[in-house]
C-alpha cells in the first residue's frame, strides 16, 4: 500500500513540474515585432508563444510575415532599442 502512494505522489509531483515547465520569456516591447506598429492600435495584441519567446503582433498578417523569416525579426529582440 505504502508502495502505490509513493508511486502516485510521485507521478503528480512529475506531472505538476511538466504543465509546469517553463514560462515564455516575456515580450520586451511594446510594439508589434513585424510593422513596428504600436501595439493595440490596430484592435487587441496578438501574443504568441515562439519556442519559449513571447512574441508580440499587431495583427494576423504579421504572423505570417513573421513565419516566413523568424531568425530575422528574432533579431529585433536582441538589438539595442531605437530611441
């Protein structure tokens, strides 16, 4: 009996720590990483989760834009910010 407690608390412990894993790192702007449009001028943000990014549009046709090239607007993120 011991033994089958010991098993379930131990596959819900794994269980928990694999929902949750790690959070997206967060957006660092405020605007759209595709048009440089602010974002939420065009209706609510799009965010999305891009292999644990969090990465912020302004609208739908961004992402596809986006998709196309993703190292090059990934890019954005690491250079220094434009004033």
């Amino acid at each position: 009996m011991k033994l089958h407690i010991l098993t379930a608390l131990a596959c819900t412990t794994l269980l928990s720590a694999t929902i949750h894993a790690a959070e997206p790192i967060p957006y660092p702007s405020t605007k759209c990483i595709v048009s440089d449009e602010k974002l939420g001028e065009m209706g609510p943000p799009i965010m999305v989760d891009y292999k644990g990014q969090q990465v912020g549009f302004c609208c739908k046709s961004c992402i596809g834009d986006f998709d196309k090239e993703p190292a090059k607007y990934l890019a954005k993120l690491k250079a220094p910010a434009k004033p």
